[in-house]
C-alpha cells in the first residue's frame, strides 16, 4: 500500500520500487497544469485528475505538464502508469534526497536537480527536488511545492517570445534546467552579502552571533557544494547524450 515517511530508514526492508513518498508535505493538495503549445498557439488548464492528461500524451504539439506536491502517492502512480515511466524511476522521483543525476531510459530522459530558496537562507528556508522527465513530445516536472521559479518560461510560451513555441521538447527541458541554474546565482549572490556583513561584525563587534552565522553559512555552501558539484557530470552527460530526444542545436 503507498505511504509516506519522512526519511529514508522509513524504507528499511521494502522491496526496490516500492511506491513511498520521503521528505515533507508542504501542500494539502497537488495542482497540475497542463500546457500545450505549438509555433502557432497554445492551451493551458488545471488537470484535476491523471485521466485528464490522457489527451496530451501523444498529442502533436509540444505538452508541458507541471505537478507541484508530490506527496499523493496513488496519483503519481497513475502518472507513472498513463506515461510508461519505471517504477524504479517513480521510487526516485518521490524520494526527494536524490543527488542531481541523469537516466536516459530510451523513450525518455529522467533528471533530477535541486533548487534553492534564492531569498532566504537555504538551510533554515529550504532546498526542492525537482524532476523532470522529457519525453518525445511531453516534459513533466515534478516539484515538492508550489513556488514562481518557473513562471517565466510560462509567460515566455503565453506571449510567444523567443524561440520556445518553435522548438522542442528538449528545448522546454533546456529553458527549465537554466531557470534551476540562474537561481543559483541569486542564491550565491544573497550568500555573498551575509559574508560581507560578517566581516563588518567581526571587525566592528564580534559576539556569539557572529559565529552561528559563520556556522549557518557553512552548512549552506556544503549544500550548495553537494546539490551543485554533481550537476556538472548531468549537464556533461546531456551534451554528449546520443538519445534522439535531444537534438544538436
């Protein structure tokens, strides 16, 4: 029967691909969005059941579907299901302490990453897995809360701007892999200021504060270190990739 626990040792003795969510519920609810597009028009709705999003599956134009809150077990099982994926792969997707990796499954590519939180910090805030299967004519992301990092790149499909309506799937999971990326950086960015302030302290007035916020800030850049280090082997391992979903240009 699915579950969910909080850490992996709540796996302990079940068989490899049992269906079990690990991490938190930050949502009462999962949302899902579909959106459909092509160079000439697109459709965008909430789904409220996984049959809804049968349609899109071998639909000619290019489908993003976005499920923010992965802690319904039995829907991402119908999911896993509707779209062919592994169970293997489901057991990671809903396991969300996966280090940054890719899988190349033939009919489609499964990449895990890892996003921050690029306002507060990152270890009293929090760090997201983010999945994203690419297909030959879908891209699912499955994300553990709801959160605007990737509304950009939906304003980009509504307005028609740039090249995203023209090109692929590989293109939409490029686009959602750099958004993960550019994150970083306001991330290193807000990490930077509480080092500059730090010397201001250590200078002006240095106290126990000081060192629980140097301690603070060395959590956050060994996560960093683990969550971004590995991403580095995902990127190499796209672009040598000889998987017909993902085309030279």
């Amino acid at each position: 029967m699915p579950q969910q626990v909080k850490s992996r040792s709540g796996k302990a003795g079940l068989p490899p691909g049992a269906l079990v969510h690990v991490g938190k519920r930050f949502h009462d609810t999962t949302k899902i969005t579909a959106m459909d597009y092509d160079a000439d028009g697109f459709t965008e709705r909430q789904i409220q059941s996984m049959e809804e999003c049968r349609p899109f599956k071998d639909s000619p134009e290019v489908t993003w579907i976005d499920i923010a809150g992965i802690h319904d077990v039995p829907l991402l099982e119908e999911l896993g299901t509707l779209f062919g994926l592994h169970p293997l792969i489901m057991e990671d997707i809903l396991n969300t302490d996966q280090r940054p990796k890719m899988e190349d499954n033939g009919d489609y590519i499964y990449v895990v990453l890892r996003s921050f939180n690029g306002t507060g910090g990152i270890v009293e805030g929090f760090a997201e897995q983010i999945s994203i299967v690419l297909g030959p004519r879908f891209v699912i992301t499955l994300r553990e809360r709801e959160g605007n990092l990737l509304d950009p790149i939906r304003e980009r499909i509504r307005n028609g701007k740039g090249r995203i309506r023209k090109r692929g799937t590989d293109y939409l999971a490029h686009a959602i892999i750099d958004a993960v990326v550019d994150n970083y950086f306001l991330v290193l960015e807000r990490i930077g200021e509480d080092i500059e302030t730090i010397e201001e302290w250590l200078i002006g007035d240095p106290n126990s504060e000081t060192l629980n916020k140097i301690q603070g800030l060395k959590k956050e850049t060994l996560l960093m270190r683990r969550s971004v280090w590995p991403l580095r082997e995902v990127i190499n391992s796209l672009e040598r990739s000889e998987s017909i979903l993902i085309r030279d240009d």
